[in-house]
C-alpha cells in the first residue's frame, strides 16, 4: 500500500471520474460493475447528450485536459486527496497510437493526452487508477509516455500493484475482435487486478445481430427514426451492385475482382492487400473492429452477412456491447458513428470494474 496519507471515510462506494469519457462506453461499464461514476470529462461537447442521457448521476464536464487544474476539479467534483475509494480513469484518444491511422499530423496533439492525466492521478493519487488504449502505446511506451508513468506508480513511495497488457475483448463478452492495452493500478491492496474473463463460448456476430435478435430486414438507405437507430447508410448504385457478387457470410471484393466494371483501379494487382474491403462478416466469428466507418463498406470489413447493405447503427453499437435501449444523438449517421466506434466496449469496461469491485469489497 501507499505510503502517502490515505483518507479513510464512513463511505465505503467506489467512485469514478472518467476523463476522455466520450459518449459514455466505460462509464456505462463502471456502473453495471456496481461503480458509482460522479463525472465524465470531454473535449467534444458532440457527446454531452449522448453521455448524459445514459450515465445517471453523473455531471459531464466539458473541457480540454491541457487546460483543465487538478485544483479546480477538486473543488468542482468535492474530491478528496489519498482516497481509497476513487478511481481515476484515462481512456484517451488514440488515433496517434493506432496502426491504422495514416495521417499523424492531424492527431499529434492526442500523442500527450497520457501525460496530461497522469497529471491528475499524481495529485490525486486514487485507490485505483484505469488506462485503456490501442496496443500502440506500449509498443511505443517510452514515447507515449507510459513508461514514466507505470515506473511512477510502482515506486517504492507510490506502491501501487500494475497490471498492464494487451487483451482482445473477446474474451470479456464482446462480440467483437478488438485488441486493446489495459492498465489498472491498484494501491490498496498488494493484488494485480486483471479485467475478469466472461465465462462460456465467446461470443459471435450470430448471437447479436440478425431477425432472431431483434434486426429486421432492411435495404441500404434505410432511416430509422426511433431510438432504435436500425439506420444504414445509402449505397450508391456501383457498390450496390458490387455487394451482388460478394458471396454471404465471409465473403470479400475478390467477388467481383474480375469483373473489369466493377473491379477498382486501386485493387488491380494488390490481391494481398485491404482485403477486407467490401467483406461481408461471418456470422460464426466474432466482428472485426468496430471503428468510426463501420457504415461505409469501403472502410472495412463492415457489410452485413447476408444482406447486401452496410452495418446499422445499432448493429454496431450492439457489436460493441451496448444494450439495444443506449440512447445516441448526433445530426447524422457519420456523427453517431463516430461516437460508437470511439467507445470503450461497456462489457469490457464491466469486467475491469468488477475487478476493481470485487478488490475494495474484500478490503473492507
């Protein structure tokens, strides 16, 4: 345990602040672990909506981490210094970090985002502490920053317990492959908390998505105007014709490869390559990741098993692990999707705070 003072109080309830919380997916995953989240802090005010109409009771905070004082978040939220209860997590940005993203210019100001909240922790220095992000900042952990921060929180004045790896969220009751590093530190126990595992056959696109779970049919363009958000984006009338040559279940562009009418320049002679590109998923595997294009056929393995059409809206939130009632706003298909592509899967948030959970419970 710490060496530092630790306020002890007659309220034992875990709580957490949620910085970079987005439109709510580890949030929402706290509180299902029984965690009670006070705040939610984002740059975009785009999530606000969308995070205050899940999260109940907590405030979003809308705020640049570069600009934002520990002092003035201490006052705001009525946070106390040393608490064994709290639990600060990180979950920031990563486009900078991440292997798919070509543009590095655009997202460079996200590369320190790590740095700015090991800020607060240091003030804070919480029960508990919480980073998730792409596997890239370990590769690059001198860079990111990461490597400073862990050696900080297990020196000897510190005497935090770190567990930090790369988990594929699969494991924990998503149904999608999605590899992410996770850290959880722990300073008040000596015990290295690790996301728990759900139990059963991991999940596939077959136990989420088609009529059996609640998903009619429908065509590209479709509009949903209820919360539902069963809503696909509209194909023009070449790629409509190209998902007819995409073979069900699995299928990919090599479809229609060779059809020189339909085949792109760009694929000519790179069979080895972005051969996701207009695949459809298999219904007995898990999803591909999600990311912010998951409603655009040209951007991933993202087009429906069977039918010829993108993934909804709430096709992906639901691959993400949110509850067919999570409420999303934003002025378009593209805004949503962003929102949920960015999320932390809230089952996999679930497993960690139940690690988090189940530690203070037993050091009571």
């Amino acid at each position: 345990m710490s060496k530092k003072n630790t306020t002890y109080t007659n309220n034992t309830e875990l709580k957490a602040v949620d910085f970079f919380c987005g439109g709510g997916g580890m949030s929402y995953g706290m509180l299902q672990a029984g965690i009670k989240v006070i705040a939610g802090i984002d740059y975009e005010p785009k999530c606000k909506e969308t995070y205050e109409a899940n999260i109940t009771g907590a405030q979003f905070i809308q705020a640049d981490v570069f600009e934002l004082k520990e002092t003035d978040l201490e006052k705001s939220l009525k946070l106390k210094r040393n608490d064994d209860n709290l639990v600060l997590i990180g979950c920031s940005p990563c486009q900078f970090w991440s292997i798919i993203n070509t543009d590095k210019e655009k997202s460079k100001k996200s590369k320190n985002l790590l740095i700015e909240f090991t800020r607060f922790v240091r003030y804070f220095n919480p029960g508990y502490v919480v980073v998730e992000n792409v596997p890239g900042v370990l590769r690059k952990k001198e860079e990111s920053g990461l490597k400073d921060f862990i050696e900080w929180l297990e020196s000897e004045e510190n005497g935090y317990k770190v567990h930090f790896n790369v988990h594929n969220v699969n494991e924990f009751g998503v149904p999608q492959s999605r590899k992410r590093f996770t850290l959880i530190a722990n300073r008040v126990s000596n015990i290295e908390l690790q996301p728990i595992k759900s139990e059963g056959p991991k999940l596939t696109v077959r136990d989420v998505l088609g009529l059996d779970n609640g998903f009619p049919s429908i065509k590209d363009g479709h509009t949903d105007k209820t919360p539902f958000l069963h809503s696909v984006m509209k194909l023009g009338e070449v790629n409509a014709e190209r998902l007819t040559f995409v073979k069900k279940d699995g299928g990919n562009r090599f479809g229609f490869a060779d059809n020189p009418r339909l085949q792109l320049k760009c694929f000519i002679g790179r069979e080895k390559s972005f051969r996701d590109t207009f695949g459809r998923l298999w219904w007995d595997r898990p999803s591909p990741t999600i990311t912010t294009k998951f409603y655009n056929i040209s951007n991933g393995r993202f087009v429906h098993p069977e039918e010829d059409r993108a993934l909804s809206l709430r096709e992906g939130a639901v691959l993400q692990s949110f509850p067919k009632d999570y409420k999303f706003f934003g002025k378009g298909i593209d805004s949503i999707a962003r929102i949920i592509g960015n999320a932390v899967p809230p089952e996999y948030a679930k497993s960690i705070g139940q690690a988090i959970k189940q530690n203070s419970d037993a050091a009571i």
